[in-house]
C-alpha cells in the first residue's frame, strides 16, 4: 500500500507539468519563470532524482528524472525565446 501511494504521487506530481510545458512551447514563452525557479527547482529535483538511485526506488527515479526533462524544456525554451529578444 506504501509503493502504491508513493507511485500515485509520482505521477500526479509529474503529470502535473504537461500542461505547463505544452503551453510554454506550443507559445514560445517561458517570460513568467524566473531564473531563480528554474535553477532551484531544477536542482531540488535533481537532488530527488539522486535521492531515489540511492534509495533504489524507480518511483522516485523516474518521476523526478521526467520532471527534470521537462524542466530542462522549460528552461531550453526560456534561452532560445530570450536570445531572439534581446535588443542587438
């Protein structure tokens, strides 16, 4: 029952980002994330990540190396839409 609950909050916790990272690319805009979250969260979540390989637990692995994926889309898409805008 342990596992069971701890893998239904993996995938609610990382589902819960799809909608936000199709938004973000499907608009091209990623201007209301600050650096500052981006960085910390991306490293939380990496920390989390190390945590479950240390642990030896997918659940955690898997939820929080896909979080960091869409992150790292999150951020790649805030570099490219922020080179294009700045003032040459």
């Amino acid at each position: 029952m342990i596992t069971a609950l701890g893998v239904l909050a993996a995938v609610l916790t990382t589902v819960s980002w799809l909608p936000q990272v199709r938004r973000t690319v499907s608009t091209r805009s990623a201007r209301d994330f600050s650096w500052a979250y981006l960085l910390v969260l991306s490293g939380g979540v990496g920390c989390w990540a190390a945590y479950g390989v240390a642990r030896d637990d997918l659940a955690i692995i898997l939820a929080n190396t896909l979080t960091l994926a869409m992150l790292l889309a999150i951020v790649a898409t805030k570099v490219v839409t922020e080179r294009g805008s700045r003032p040459a």
